[in-house]
C-alpha cells in the first residue's frame, strides 16, 4: 500500500511542479520575474526526481536497503537543487518587488548558498552509507535553514500589499518546519518522514502562488 500510494503521489507532484515551471517558462515573454520562478520549478521537480524516482523503484520491487547508494546520490543532487531553488526565489524577489542594489544581502544569500553546497559535497556525509551521520546532516542544513529564514522574511515584508504573493513566505515556513524534523528524527522515528508529504505540498504550494500569479497577469 505504501509503495502504491508513495510512487503515485510523487508521479504528479514531479508532473505538476515541472509542467507548471516550462507552462511560465513559456508565457513569461521578457517577464524576468516569472522566468525565474519558472526555472526554479523545473530546478525543483528534475532535482527532486534523482531521489524520488529511486525511491518509487526501491518500494516497488525489492525494497529501500538494497536501493541505499542511488537513494543517497539522489538525496545529494536534491540538496544542491533545492539551495539553487532558494538562489533563484531570491532573485524572483528582486524581480517582482523592483528591488536594486543591497551588494550585502545578495553576497549573504551566495555565501550561505555556495557553504551548504561544499558542506554536501564533504565525504563526512557518508550519502551512500546505510549509517550516514546525523552530526553532518544537522552542519549541512545550517546555512540552509538560514538561507530560508532570510527568503521568508524577505518575503513576508514585501507581500504584505501584494495579494498574490502574500501567503509565499507561509509556504516556505510550512516547508522548512515539515523538512527540519525529517533530518533530525527520521532516522531514530520512521513515522517522522512522513512530514515529507505536507513539504512536498508547500513547495508545490510555492509553485502554484507564481503560476496563479501570472496567469492573472498580476
């Protein structure tokens, strides 16, 4: 049952996130705003994709165990994707709110981006270990968190007049406090991964906010 379920809904999230990113690819029409948020869809679903996909063949046939090398190499391609994913939501933010200059804020958005992505590259993560140490999964997702913390509050000053965006920092949070448990707990608490699902939910939320967004040309 679980595979069933699992595999179905990670088939159209990863449908509904990639068509969404190449349909605002394509109306964005010299709208830098909406092309960003239409590549940080597709950067979202191909990311995600190198751990779910491994992950629906695992639970379909012969189990997560025997799957434990490609379930880690995807889980680190998804890192890296999900840190390009918050780069590209800040420069969408610059876009839409017409925000210039600010060197400090973007140097900071880079810097804990380019960390996160060198602390994932850190054999220490042991990604296609059975064992992989929980010390490396917490260093790894500090400059994340934070890096997110800076989006949603970036966010939530600059929507607090624009009704279509004004639940994006909302979806960000959903996201980060579904995600944060997962690195902590999963491991000790299996039912904890299920959080992953209301995440999934928040970014495909994310991606919608945009997409309704353009659709109305607002």
């Amino acid at each position: 049952m679980q595979a069933i379920f699992e595999t179905l809904f990670d088939v159209v999230y990863l449908i509904t996130v990639v068509t969404l990113g190449f349909i605002m690819i394509k109306r964005s029409e010299g709208n830098k705003q909406y092309l960003l948020f239409g590549i940080m869809a597709v950067t979202l679903g191909f990311g995600d994709a190198f751990h779910l996909v491994p992950r629906a063949v695992a639970l379909c046939t012969t189990g997560l165990d025997n799957y434990i090398a490609p379930l880690g190499i995807g889980k680190l391609i998804t890192s890296i994707t999900m840190t390009i994913f918050y780069v590209l939501m800040y420069y969408a933010y610059r876009e839409r709110y017409s925000v210039s200059g600010k060197s400090s804020l973007t140097i900071s958005v880079w810097a804990l981006a380019i960390a996160r992505i060198i602390l994932c590259l850190f054999p220490q993560n042991g990604w296609t270990s059975a064992d992989a140490p929980l010390a490396w999964g917490i260093y790894r997702n500090i400059p994340f968190t934070i890096l997110g913390i800076i989006i949603v509050v970036l966010y939530y000053r600059a929507s607090r007049n624009d009704k279509a965006f004004r639940w994006m920092y909302l979806s960000i949070i959903i996201s980060f406090a579904c995600y944060i448990p997962v690195v902590l707990f999963a491991d000790s608490i299996p039912i904890i991964g299920m959080l992953m699902i209301p995440k999934t939910c928040a970014y495909v939320w994310s991606v919608l906010i945009a997409f309704n967004a353009q659709r109305r040309n607002i």
